[in-house]
C-alpha cells in the first residue's frame, strides 16, 4: 500500500512552496529592476577635507593617496596639487614641492596658497630672490593691511635684507681678486 498524504500535509506544502516562489522572484525581480546603488563618493570638497585632515595628522602617505585620488578625478585641481606639494616639503623633497606648487600656479596663477607654501619652499632651499618674487605675487592678491600681507612684508624685508648681504659679499670677493696679491704670493710667482 502506498503512503497517505493527509490534507493538511499537501496544503502546508503547496502554500510554503507558493510563498518561497513569491519571496525569492520578489527579490529577483527588485535586483533586476533596482540594481543595488553605486558606491558612495565622496564630493571632491569632502575628499579635500579628509585628505587634509590626514596630513594635519602627519599621516603623509595616506594624504598622498587621497591627494592622489582627488587629481585621478579632477587633474587639474590646484588645492590637491599644492598641497601634495605640502606633503613632499614635509618629507624634506623641497625641489618635489616645489614642482607641486609650479604645478599648481598653472592651473591657477593667483592661487594664494600656493605662492604662500612656494615663498617658504623657496627661502627654506635658500633662493631668497624667487621667494620674494612670490611673496609679492601673494601680497598683491590682498589688502595692504591683511594681517598675512603684513607677515609676508616683514619677510620680504628679511628676505632684500639677505639678498642685498650676498651681493655686498660677492663684491668685495670681486674687488680682492682684482687688488694685488699678497707678499707671499708674489714671492712664490718669482721663485719658480
């Protein structure tokens, strides 16, 4: 004799197997009609922030990276590009920063802050002349009385003051090479 199925069993078999169509079509169905959502990104402002926050916190590679990912986005982005410049200063790479900030004055000639970072990149490799030239191209950007146009003026002074010292110098090296020689020299020159 062949095994009874009761009612009830079919029943419960049928509606299970009804409601587990309709909950695995239903999900089919959103999947194919709602495909699940991008990835979030984040606006370039936003990556901008985090990236500088990254390097406020000295973690240079990590800022690099998101620095990095802004220009994969935006090549051209002038605040991104100094401020990876911002990254190689900090790691001691003044000519790489200093390329970054070149960089950035291309896309923006008046980018301040560029010219701010390049001025100090430039005093800090001791070429006090580009300096200046940048700190006057920044101070031509703001009010006279500005409290940073103020600093850059006193560092402008600074700055001439340097210059004009090794011009001195190398004159008065000019002016020895051409007086006589000492005694001693003369003596030498004669003897041989």
């Amino acid at each position: 004799m062949a095994p009874q199925y009761s009612n009830k069993a079919l029943a419960f078999t049928a509606v299970a197997s009804f409601v587990a169509g309709l909950v695995i079509g239903g999900l089919l169905t959103r999947a194919f009609f709602f495909p699940g959502s991008p990835p979030v990104i984040l606006d370039i402002s936003a990556q901008l922030q985090e990236a500088h926050a990254l390097l406020d916190k000295n973690l240079f590679a990590d800022a690099e990276r998101s620095y990095l990912a802004i220009l994969g986005r935006d090549p051209g982005n002038p605040e991104a590009l100094s401020h990876l410049g911002n990254v190689a200063f900090q790691q001691g790479d003044i000519g790489r920063a200093l390329r970054f900030y070149d960089m950035a004055l291309q896309q923006d000639p008046s980018y301040a802050h560029a010219l701010w970072d390049k001025a100090i990149a430039l005093r800090d490799k001791g070429d006090n002349a580009g300096a200046i030239k940048a700190w006057e191209a920044f101070a031509g950007l703001f009010p006279l009385d500005s409290p940073d146009v103020v600093q850059v003026k006193k560092w402008i002074a600074e700055a001439q003051a340097q210059v004009d010292s090794a011009a001195t110098s190398r004159e008065g090296s000019l002016k020895k090479l051409f007086e006589k020689p000492p005694a001693a020299v003369l003596k030498d020159k004669a003897i041989k």
